[in-house]
C-alpha cells in the first residue's frame, strides 16, 4: 500500500501495520520494526511514523517500552460478551464457561478459597461487618484458550460462610447462590456498580495488559431477604476485550 495525500500520511501508515498486525505478518508478542526502519519503508520522517504508532498504541494494538520498542498485543477479533441475566438461574448460559464457548475459546478457572480473613476495608463497608467479623474468600482467575482475561473475587461473611461445606464453595456463581439459598441465606435480588480506572500492577500482570490501559472494575452485591448483603463479588477484566449486556424483564 502506498503512502499517498489526501489522508495524513500518519494515519495512513497506522492502516498499513493494524492491517499487517490482523493478518498475522506480526503475531502478538512480536517486536516491530524500529520507527528508523519503519521511516525508510514508508519514505517518511519519524515524527509521521511517531504519530502512527501513538495511533495504535491508543487503540490497544501494541504497546511500547521506553528505548525497547513496540510490541504486538493479543486482541481478541470479536469483543467476549458478559451477558448477566435478572434471574441468575443455575446452568444458565451467561455463565463464563457457555460464554466462552459460544466465542470459540476454551475456558478454564482456577479457584482459591480461603478463610476466615479479614475483608478489605471498602468490602466490609459494603457488607455491613462489625470490626471483629471477617470474611471467606473466593478467588477465581478466569481464562480463554490459556490466556487471562477476568478475576473474580468473592467476600462472603464467615458466620454464612462457615455452613458451606467444600463442594457447596468450589461452583460456578449461580451454584455458590443456590448453595446459600438452601441454607437459608439466598440473595434476593443483586445489583452491580460498574467503574472504569487503571490496573494495579499486578491486575494489569495478570492480564497482561500496560498498566495505561482501562479496566472494567464490576462490583456486584447480593443481598438477602433481612437486606443484609451475603456476597460481594469484585470482577476485573480488561475494558478493551470485553462489552457487558444486561437483561431483566418488565413487571406491570
């Protein structure tokens, strides 16, 4: 493809490799070539080859490391579907696993369970905990054909927590909520608070992601018929690898 006027030349450029980049020519991980070389490819000045590459740095295409270069992100081709419906029934086909499927990847979950433990601050404010109660913790780290894409990390109040047996903790979401609702703490109804900010280094390790990049931080809280919370679920994921969808029916 030819560099020509009218369109800015830099613009131009930024075509050409995101077009090289989807068709595979650098695969993800793969160092492009310096802004000297990509210069003398495209007959242009640095400052132009520059204002390209910010261009796809800007849409998560690649990431650069001061004096080391630009390197090819993964990104999926089609954005993975966070569908959550009202109800939350057991087998329903929003869970992660159906979810991934349905994109084409294979999923898989690793899953840490420990307590009892103290509760981050902002977790126990939300749960309403008195300064001696403590928590059990749910960690899940979500992945699709082996690569990271979502951390899940539930909090739920030792005094429910301790009536769950191993294999009423070790479940998917809507099998954890069916669990309490049998024993006599089911939510009745949820709701998410959703905010887009920053990784911490380490979420942004884990999905390896530059720490420039967004993130979704989606906390859900269920709530029991007393209208005290019995869960709070902290989800991580990246912003530009995931669009949320959300249903509920209407009531006359």
């Amino acid at each position: 493809m030819s560099i020509q006027d009218p369109r800015p030349r830099y613009a131009q450029v930024a075509d050409v490799l995101r077009a090289e980049i989807r068709e595979g020519l650098w695969p993800a991980g793969e160092k492009l070539p310096s802004q000297p070389e990509l210069a003398r490819r495209f007959k242009l000045s640095q400052t132009s080859v520059a204002r390209a590459m910010e261009v796809l740095r800007n849409e998560g295409m690649i990431r650069s490391e001061f004096g080391g270069g630009s390197y090819v992100l993964h990104r999926p081709t089609v954005k993975r579907v966070r569908a959550i419906p009202a109800s939350f029934a057991s087998g329903s086909p929003s869970g992660f696993a159906a979810q991934m499927r349905t994109a084409g990847l294979e999923p898989r979950t690793e899953l840490d369970v420990h307590g009892p433990v103290d509760a981050p601050e902002i977790v126990a404010a939300v749960l309403g905990l008195d300064d001696d109660e403590q928590v059990m913790v749910r960690a899940r780290r979500m992945y699709a054909d082996d690569r990271p894409v979502q951390r899940a990390t539930s909090y739920v109040p030792w005094r429910i927590a301790q009536e769950l047996a191993r294999d009423e903790v070790d479940t998917n979401p809507a099998g954890l909520y069916a669990n309490l609702r049998a024993h006599g703490h089911g939510p009745v109804r949820f709701y998410e608070e959703i905010e887009g900010r920053r990784p911490t280094p380490a979420e942004a390790a884990f999905l390896e992601i530059p720490e420039a990049d967004l993130i979704f931080e989606i906390v859900r809280v269920a709530v029991g018929a007393d209208e005290r919370p019995v869960e709070v679920c902290v989800n991580v994921l990246a912003l530009a690898g995931w669009r949320l969808r959300y249903e509920w029916q209407s009531r006359e």
